[in-house]
C-alpha cells in the first residue's frame, strides 16, 4: 500500500465532499466524522469552515499517527448527544462495519432535523481492478519481502507478506494467494462485487431510513493495490474512470420522511 497516494486519493475526495456540505449547509455547520483514522480528514473538513468531531475505533491501526483529536469510540454508539449535527461524513468507512445496517440508525439518532449524510464508498469497479490486480501486486510484495526493500509503500507491502506467511499456515496462504481476500467486513471478494454496487448501496440506505438526494462517483479510477501510485497521477486517473469505472461511489443522504 502506497500510503502517499492514498493520502492523494482520499483529498481530493474530501474535497468533493466538501463542495457537496457546502451547497447544501453553511459555514460552521458541524459535521460527524465516522471512522477519522488519523484525522487529517477531520483537518481538512475544520479548514473548509466546519466544526468537526472525528470518532474511530480505540485499536484504529491509525491511533498513534493522529494529527487530529480523534475521539475513541466502541463502534456501535457515538459519545455525543442526540441531534448534535447538521452532517455525517465518512469515507471508506461503511463497508467496515459488519451491523452497517443497525448502525445506521445512530447516524440517524445524532443527525439533527433537516441533516445530511455524506458517504464516499468502494464501487464494484474497485473491486474488480483490486482483484485483478492482486496478482502483480503479490509478485511485487514477495519480491519485496524477499529483498529486505524498506522504502514507503513497498516496506508495506512486504510487511503484509511477511505477516501473512507468519500467521497462516500452508493451505491458507495458498488460498489466500490463489483467492484475494475480501476487503469489507461481508461476503467474499467475489460477492463484494455486488456488495459494492450502486445497486446494493442503494437498496441499503432506502431500507434503513435514508432518501438518496445526490449519487454520483469520485471520477477517479485506482485499484486497492495503489498500483503505479502517484506516478500516474490525478488527471490520467479521471480519463480512465470513463473507460474503466470510478473507484467510489458518493451518495449525499437525508433522512427519509414517514
């Protein structure tokens, strides 16, 4: 995992996602940020002009890196009070949380009268280029492990190489191997297919209580992988969504009336 390019990634998505808060609530709204791993994120939100509470996980693997004050939470009940903000924000976050669906009913508790919810989410795409691109990636992370390489995110990649050889035995690395592991908390790396269209997004939030007001995608195609990273940069990536679908999806939220 190239962590400089999924920092380049996750901002320009922030910033769309600001462009869709800001024309719909104001300036000093005050947002929710579900899953703020080390914050900058929650950062960038504050920058635009909006108060932000940022919650993760107390284990987050992004704990000891946070450039924010991201709040510790259990996963299930936010810290706050009811009706305590105007929007709910999270990227990448949803397809984390195995009660999604029963969860969203806390999103709901803390968003006040009129709110919105703001969710950047994996698409089918995603996860099709991520499975076809496991295969090059595992020769990279292997060839990297084995080289000792300890520079950005190939010191990652083979980490996660090392670990994995470490942690299962024969017949589960060769599965593992031959079958991509799946990415979310459902399914398997061939139903995420489905579990990440826009098709099952939808019928999700139309079932817990949601209105879809806005649905669009981040114009940006890249893998799980972070293949080529930053080398084939922002521009090149928006001229391939077109041709080969859009890494996320974005859905802009109400609550749905009785």
């Amino acid at each position: 995992m190239d962590w400089d390019f999924v920092e380049t990634v996750r901002r320009a998505e922030v910033n769309l996602a600001v462009a869709e808060i800001s024309a719909r609530k104001p300036p000093g709204s005050t947002i929710i940020d579900i899953g703020g791993g080390s914050g900058w994120q929650a950062q960038m939100l504050t920058d635009a002009g909006f108060g932000v509470r940022s919650f993760d996980l107390a284990g987050s693997e992004y704990s000891g890196r946070r450039v924010f004050p991201v709040e510790d939470y259990d996963g299930r009940t936010f810290p706050a009070e009811a009706q305590a903000f105007d929007i709910a924000f999270s990227s990448n976050v949803l397809e984390h949380i195995p009660h999604v669906r029963e969860f969203q009913s806390e999103i709901h508790r803390v968003l006040k009268p009129g709110g919105i919810a703001v969710h950047i989410l994996p698409s089918a795409a995603w996860r099709f280029w991520t499975f076809a691109g496991h295969y090059p990636w595992l020769v990279k992370a292997a060839l990297g492990a084995v080289g000792g390489r300890s520079q950005g995110g190939q010191a990652h990649d083979a980490a996660t190489v090392s670990r994995a050889m470490q942690r299962y035995g024969k017949t589960d690395l060769l599965k593992r191997i031959a079958i991509p592991p799946r990415h979310g908390e459902t399914g398997n790396s061939l139903s995420e297919h489905w579990y990440f269209s826009r098709y099952h997004w939808t019928r999700l939030f139309a079932d817990t209580g949601w209105r879809v007001v806005s649905r669009g995608t981040n114009k940006l195609c890249y893998t799980g992988h972070s293949l080529l990273g930053n080398r084939l940069g922002l521009t090149a990536r928006a001229r391939l969504a077109p041709l080969l679908g859009s890494a996320c999806h974005v859905y802009v939220l109400e609550k749905a009336k009785p």
